[in-house]
C-alpha cells in the first residue's frame, strides 16, 4: 500500500507563490506516477498536473506556464511550485499517486486560497 500526504497550503494574494508537498510512504517502488488534482467549491476534481517516474508531465491549461510539477528520484515526495497564483486557482488540492496495478492513492488534500 502507499500513502500520500500533503503539506504547503496556505492564504497568498494574488500574483504570489506557494509550493505544495506531498510524501509518499508505503511501497513506494509501486508508483508509476504522482500528480496533484484540485476541486473548488460546487466544481469537479480536476487534474492540476501529473509527473510520471521517468519524469513526463502534463498539465492542465489553465495551469501551464504558472505551475510546475518536480519530484525527488525514488518518488518519496512530490512537488507542486505554484507562481502568479490567480483568485480562480482558490481550490483544495490533492495528491494521487498511481500505484502500478491500476490503483490509486490520495491524500487529504491541503486548501489553497488565493486573495484578489
């Protein structure tokens, strides 16, 4: 099993910064991938960006450019560096790790809000 927990949320204004962690434990050698997803209020889970362990990536457009994913080489931490953070970007984020198998692993997300 593997277990995800983020860290790094918090209350920016508008334009800033913050980096979101999260650390994996478990069977680590079992994730294929790690990516970090977000939900604001009355909307879908949607994906952020995602990371996988030979380093490919992928991110949603409305992120691209702001955002970058990164994680350590054994995959124990993953890394969300969030710049020029916008009002819209107020969401609680999660974690996921995909576990080879086809199963995932989320954490219990961390809220990150953004004043305008």
């Amino acid at each position: 099993q593997v277990q995800v927990v983020e860290s790094g949320g918090g209350l920016v204004q508008s334009g800033g910064s913050l980096r979101l962690s999260c650390a994996a434990s478990g069977s680590i050698f079992r994730i294929t991938a790690m990516g970090w997803y977000r939900q604001a209020p009355g909307k879908q889970r949607e994906l952020v960006a995602r990371i996988t362990r030979n380093g490919s990536t992928n991110y949603a457009d409305s992120v691209k450019g702001r955002f970058t994913i990164s994680r350590d080489t054994g995959m124990t931490t993953a890394y969300l560096q969030m710049s020029s953070l916008k009002p819209e970007d107020t969401a609680v984020y999660y974690c996921n790790a995909v576990v080879f198998g086809n199963s995932n692993s989320w954490g219990q997300g961390t809220q990150v809000t953004v004043s305008s």
